[in-house]
C-alpha cells in the first residue's frame, strides 16, 4: 500500500513504538465506527425528543382550537 509522506507521518504520530501501522488503522476505524454508533443514538435521542416536544405542542394547540369558536 502506498501512502502520502503527510499519512506516513501522521501515522507514525499516532503509534507507538511497538505498534504496527496496520493495527494504528484498525484503532483508527475502531474509533470512527464507535463515534458513528454514538452521532447515531444521539441523533435518534434527540428525534424523539423533539416528537414527544412535537406531541405537547399539537395537544396545547389542541385545547386552544377547541375553546375559540373560528369563524372562517
């Protein structure tokens, strides 16, 4: 595999002395796919709390509609 003089650095930055650049990148996509799982159930946390807000609103405004007589 042929890497970018700036990767081959980058990496050696990132390993230790015993550590071999191909177990760096398994840490490294180790580590991306554990921030994915967690953007993931943040991103689905805060979808439902924004549909329970979502639910309080329509039932607020539910009340209000239902106390005004409209005339269109």
């Amino acid at each position: 595999m042929q890497l970018n003089e700036n990767v081959k650095v980058a990496l050696d930055r990132l390993k230790s002395s015993r550590d071999t650049y191909e177990q760096v990148i398994v840490n490294l996509i180790k580590v991306a796919e554990e921030c994915r799982r967690k953007e993931e159930a943040l991103l689905i946390e805060g979808c439902k709390v924004m549909a329970d807000d979502m639910i309080k609103l329509n039932e607020e405004w539910g009340v209000v509609s239902s106390d005004l007589d409209w005339e269109w």
